[in-house]
C-alpha cells in the first residue's frame, strides 16, 4: 500500500509541476499585458491633455528649457491652448514627421503664431471661449497674432543716438518705452542719467586699477496715441525732436499698456538688424532713475568675470511665484478665462539689463511664445523657453527706499535703479549724484535684498 502511494504521489509530481508552471507563466504574462495596454491608454490621455516627454533642455547642457508648466496645464483658458498648440509643434514624440527642429527657430518669420492662432482659432470650442472674454481681452486678442507694423520715425544713426566721435563698440543701448506726449520725461533723461557718448564708471578709492568706462547709445520706443482720445498730432513735433536729437524709434500701432509687449518684440527685430556688437541692452520705462556711472562699474565686473555667460545674462528685481490678478479695477487684470497658471520668474520694475546676444536670442525666441498683454511676463516666458534664468540684484529698486535710507546722504549711490521718479526729480537728483559722487565713492551697491514674490 505504501508503494502505491509513493509511486502515485511521484505521478501526481511529475504531471503537476509544469502544470503549475505553465499557470503561473500565463497569469505573469496577462498581468503584463494588463500593464502595458493599461500605459498605452494613459499615453493617449496625456497625448490630449499634457506632456509625454521632458524637451531637451531641462538640464544645464541643453539649448531650451523644458515646456513650461504654465504653457502644458489642462487648463481651457484662452491663452494657453493658443500656446499649446505651438508648444506641440516642436514636439519630436508626438509628430516625429513634422514637428519642427530647434535650429529651425531662427529662420521663422511672424506668420508661424498668425498660422496657428488662425486655425485654432476656427475651432469651435476656441470661438466660445473668446466669446466669454471680457471686451477688452476680445479686443486684444482680435490682434494679438500681428506683430508687423510700420517704422514712422527712426534714429538717424544706425543703433540710436550716439557721440559724434564714438571710437569704441558702444557697451549699452539705454532702450527706453516712453509715449508721445511724455516730452518733459524724456528731456530730463537726455540731460541726466540718458546722456550718449563716454561715461565714466564709479571707482573705489581703494581700487588702484585704470577706471573703466564705456560708449553709450540712447533710443526711446513709441507707438502712436489714440486718435479718438486726444485730437493732438504730434507727429511734426516728433520728427522735429528727431532731427534735433536723432532717438526717436516709433511704430505705427496703438500706444496701449497691453501693446508695451509689442515694443519688446519690435524693438529686439530692430536691434538685431542695427546694433552689430552693442554689448548690452538697458530696456526700462521713461520715469525711472538710473546710477549710470555705477551701472557702467557693474558691468565690467560682469564682464570679467569667468564664468560669465552673456547668451544669457539678464539682471533686475526679479519676481517670482506671481499670480495673476484677479481684481478688475487694476490695470493688470487677467481673466482666469484668458490665462490660468503661475507666472515664470520674470525682471520687472521698470528697468533690466542684458546682453546683446540675449536680445537677439530673444528675437528668435519670441517668434515661438504668442503675445501677452504684459509685457515683463512675456520676456520671462521667452527667457524660460531658453532655458535662460534672469538674475536678482537687489540694487534694482522697484519699490523706493524706506523712510531711513532716503535721508541718508549716500542712498542713491548704493543703486542701480530706481523707479517712480518726475523729471524735476531725475534732474535735481542728478546734480545730486555728481555733488556727492567723492564723498560717496566707496558706498557699496545694496547687497540685500531677496526675489520679489508677487501677484501681476
């Protein structure tokens, strides 16, 4: 008896055994196939609704940032299926036929964002939610595709005003956004901080090396005024300061807050066909106060340094983390039906400074972001697709001085920049810098200061 259950036993061995095997090998493989077509679904979603891949650029070595969260969100807002749209057209995964390469970039004229705002701007669902936007959203993005306009005035030379005898590459072209009827504004920059030709850098006392300097250029950008709110033409009047002081660059477009971004994108077109080797760009509005001697200081400091890297350098207050707003009554007001999503850090504050090379890399850039109605956000959403991160210097001063360090004799020697100033005050404080510049010396520029984190 017990033979047989031993030798019944072994049968039962032998048979089973691959039995078993073979259920397992049949439950792994369904398992498996459960998880690779369970993936495949999830890919389609995301192919509709976000991001299947990281862009080359999401790390230091790269050419272009990753996309932007802000640009990829399931969010239905006006503005961001717009850039969406585009933001896929470069994708190399999802249309490996014909998406676009990076070094195409370069070559794409103003038509690329026409084309695209066109056709998604027939789709239906598109029509509705631009139906839903405030009116003036609706009349901004009635326009917001175009970005070619006319020159009615330009500087007689070819990169703005400039010294008659200028024997160097000009270090910095003051580009300075101001309208047609701010005149006072922009005399008092031409008799102060604006002033073209060599200015000398501030120099420490203890600094024994030769003092540095360098050419400056001047250029103020305009757009025209509403005719249907002011019955003044000032055209004859501007063409007449042209002549006198040859740094009018105006276009033919509406002189709104929402049209400053065309300012931005025009004025990079200009300056990469004019400005040759112009080392850097100080854009800035015209009622700011700029510490010109200290600024021309600062930069050949940037410039020795030696990891400097000018295809990228950007510096200013930089705001980080912003939202947009929400509230009506401001003159930044974004309907959550137009954008939804947190700003890219951007330099804000009425004045920044960069590179020429950056300028032009924006120029390219720019071609690939679609417009938006403010402009610092716009340029720190083409310095994201770059891969490019502006830097804070706390000498950018966007919101004044406290009531302690404005009474202090040396305040305005510890800054670069700083806003909200009439033009009696820039002429007053002017002469106050040069009275004050060998007692003040060897104040260092503010040092403290963090990223602003904001809304706008």
């Amino acid at each position: 008896m017990a033979r047989i259950y031993c030798r019944l036993r072994n049968v039962l061995i032998c048979v089973c055994t691959p039995c078993m095997f073979m259920l397992l090998m049949v439950v792994y493989l369904t398992f498996s196939l459960y998880m690779v077509l369970n993936d495949s679904v999830e890919k389609m979603k995301n192919h509709n609704n976000g991001p299947l891949f990281v862009a080359r650029g999401s790390n230091a070595n790269g050419s272009y940032a990753s996309l932007p969260g802000t640009f990829w969100e399931k969010e239905k807002a006006f503005w961001n299926q717009l850039q969406r749209a585009v933001d896929l057209s470069f994708n190399p995964i999802l249309y490996p036929t014909r998406a676009k390469a990076e070094s195409e970039r370069v070559y794409l004229d103003d038509s690329f964002l026409d084309q695209s705002f066109s056709k998604l701007a027939s789709i239906d669902s598109m029509k509705d939610k631009f139906e839903k936007l405030p009116e003036h959203m609706q009349h901004y993005s009635r326009s917001m595709q175009r970005r070619k306009y006319p020159i009615l005035i330009q500087p007689d030379g070819a990169c703005g005003a400039k010294a008659k005898h200028e024997e160097q590459t000009p270090l910095i072209l003051f580009a300075i956004k101001s309208s047609e009827l701010n005149i006072k504004n922009r005399q008092a920059i031409r008799q102060t901080w604006g002033q073209v030709g060599w200015v000398q850098g501030q120099k420490n006392s203890s600094n024994e090396e030769e003092e540095v300097g360098g050419y400056v250029r001047r250029v103020f950008l305009l757009g025209k005024e509403n005719s249907q709110l002011s019955s003044l033409d000032l055209s004859d009047m501007l063409h007449a300061e042209n002549r006198r002081y040859g740094d009018i660059l105006q276009w033919d477009f509406e002189d709104t807050f929402f049209n400053l971004t065309l300012k931005d994108v025009l004025f990079w077109s200009w300056f990469s066909r004019s400005c040759g080797q112009t080392l850097f760009v100080f854009k800035g509005d015209d009622d700011v106060f700029v510490n010109t001697p200290k600024l021309i200081s600062y930069l050949h400091e940037e410039l020795k340094k030696p990891q400097a890297r000018m295809t990228e350098f950007m510096v200013g207050d930089v705001i980080g983390n912003a939202m947009p707003i929400r509230s009506k009554t401001s003159k930044y007001f974004i309907p959550d039906s137009f954008y939804k999503g947190i700003y890219p850090s951007y330099a804000g504050g009425g004045g920044v400074v960069y590179s020429g090379q950056l300028a032009r890399r924006l120029h390219h850039i720019s071609k690939t972001v679609h417009l938006y109605p403010i402009d610092d956000v716009f340029v720190g959403m083409c310095m994201r697709r770059l891969n490019a991160h502006p830097v804070h210097h706390p000498a950018f001063l966007t919101f004044d001085f406290t009531k302690k360090e404005v009474e202090k004799p040396c305040s305005y020697h510890t800054i670069l920049l700083v806003h909200k100033r009439s033009p009696e005050e820039l002429l007053s404080l002017w002469a106050d810098l040069k009275k004050t510049r060998t007692q003040c010396r060897d104040v260092p520029l503010r040092a403290t200061g963090k990223p602003s984190r904001g809304v706008l």
